[in-house]
C-alpha cells in the first residue's frame, strides 16, 4: 500500500483522532483518569466502538500496574494494542491453480460495489493480468451501464445482458468467454438486497452452480464491499451478509470520505474475515491492498513521522 496514498485517504480519520491525539499528548499533561476517559472519547469518535474501549482499558490496566507511568508512553501502547487487534486482518487475493480466477463481488446498493469493481480490475491489469467482467447485477440497470461505462476506460471485456436477464445465465456466458479467451481473472458483480436474504442467497447459489459447471473449484474468492463512510453500519451488513454468503475478504470503500475509519477494528470483531482491499479517493487507480501496519500508523498519525 502507497504510504503517501494512504496518508491522503485517511485524512478526515486521522484528523479527527490524530489532532486529538496531539492534543491530549499536549506538554503538561498528567496521565490520570480524566486523561484516559478523553481517550476513550475520542477513540469513539473516530468509530473505535468497543475495540476503543477495549484498548483504554487495556492502557489503564498498565498505568495501575505502574507500567505506563507517563502521557508520553501512552502512544506507543496505543499503537500496538490496535495492530493486535487487527493482527492477521490482510490477505492476498486468491489464485486459481490453472485457468481463470473467478472472484464474486457483493455489496448492498450504494456501497461503491461497481466502481470497486472497476477498480479492482484496473488493479489487476496493472500488473499486466487480463481481466474480464461479468454485469450479473441485472436487476439495476444502471450498475450494468456504470459497468460497462467502466469497462470501456480501462480497456477491459465485459460480457452482460438486457436488465432484468437471469444472472446465473450471464455468469454461465462470461465464464465460457473466460475459459474461451485464456482470460487471468474474472470478476463477477452480483445483487446485494440484504432486505431479501433468502432470495439472495438462493441466486448466489445459482450462480455458483453455474459456474462451476465451467470451473469446478470456482469461485475462487468471494469479496464483500462495505462503504466506510456508514461507520458502524458497515459492522452490521458485514455482520448479516456472512450468514447468507460464505465470504472471503472485504473492501473497504469510500475510506477517503469519512472520519470513521476505525470502524475497521469493529468490522474485524465481528467477521472473521480478511480486509483485502481499501478505497481511498474517486480516481481508478485509488484502491490499495489492506497492509495493518500502515494503516494503523495513518490513522494515528505515526505515518506522518
């Protein structure tokens, strides 16, 4: 992950929580109660939640042991009790052995789901792998225009139908064009209507079924995108998707444009599940895989050192 990209996408957590860090690590301060319930506050603010209150307690229970005795010391714990807690928290993608490496991406409407896509497919392109989509999202019209329109920028294949298709029988026909073409990776975006689970999940079925007619080990990593911005909402939906989809990794979206950026450590608590991908601005190449340390360091403000 670019250091200097990450900075810039964490701006609005780290201003909220790395200002307020400073503040309270200000000269004359005293490490006393009050000292550590501003903490605590203040990692809230930043949408810690429980993980927040968890760490100061874990920095109080050190300063009644008499083993963080200055204001100063208190960073330091802070940082390494975030990055236990998100220890493990990044993964790499997924390879198929031989053949295409089939990736479906879900995420509820308005998630940033389709331009993560596209994002995600320039990123693989970037390191020189062919790529192509597969618009299964039949039921919105528009995230199968805005995918093709993102096709069409990246220089990337999509195979799609009219809205309303069957998305199994669009992912049964981008498959065969992927095995067809000798094709790297092939992403295929599908519905995300948590308010219909049952529905859902009966298509996801059918999807992979269809799929895996092609490529019987497929698919071959599951992506959930989560919009940042929700904070703690994005806790839940991570929450309710995980019992209706076996998910593999998350995406994090719309980092940039929020202040809540430690709902990743909430998000960690609930799914066990690797954060494989942040977005961090609107421009195509601003996706970054997941690395714990610098994102703790950004989000705190040790990055900027």
């Amino acid at each position: 992950m670019a250091l200097g990209r990450l900075l810039r996408g964490l701006k609005r957590t780290r201003d909220k929580l790395a200002d307020g860090l400073g503040r309270l690590f200000g000269a004359g301060r005293r490490l006393d109660d009050d000292f550590l319930e501003e903490l605590e506050e203040l990692l809230y603010t930043a949408d810690l939640g429980n993980t927040g209150s968890d760490v100061v307690e874990q920095i109080q229970a050190g300063y009644k042991r008499k083993e963080i005795k200055e204001v100063d010391e208190v960073r330091e714990w802070l940082r390494q009790a975030l990055l236990e807690r998100i220890e493990g928290a990044a993964g790499e993608l997924t390879r198929a052995p031989s053949g295409p490496t089939v990736i479906l991406v879900a995420g509820v409407n308005g998630s940033g789901k389709t331009t993560s896509i596209a994002k995600l497919a320039h990123f693989l392109q970037s390191r020189g792998d062919s790529v192509l989509l597969c618009a299964s999202d039949t039921f919105r019209a528009a995230a199968v225009e805005q995918l093709v329109l993102w096709s069409e920028r990246i220089g990337c294949g999509i195979i799609q139908q009219g809205t309303g298709a069957d998305p199994a029988a669009v992912a049964f026909d981008a498959t065969e064009a992927a095995v067809a073409r000798g094709v790297d990776w092939l992403v295929v975006d599908t519905a995300g209507r948590l308010h219909t689970q049952k529905n859902l999940m009966r298509e996801l079925e059918k999807i992979v079924r269809v799929i895996q007619k092609r490529i019987h080990d497929a698919p071959h990593e599951t992506l959930l995108v989560l919009d940042a911005t929700t904070g703690q909402n994005a806790i839940r939906q991570a929450s309710e998707f995980s019992k209706v989809a076996p998910v593999s990794g998350l995406i994090l979206a719309k980092l940039d444009g929020t202040a809540k950026g430690g709902a990743v450590f909430g998000i960690r608590e609930h799914i066990d599940v690797p954060v494989k991908f942040v977005g961090l601005g609107e421009q195509i190449e601003d996706l970054a895989a997941f690395d714990p340390v610098q994102f703790v360091d950004g989000v705190i403000g040790d990055g900027e050192k």
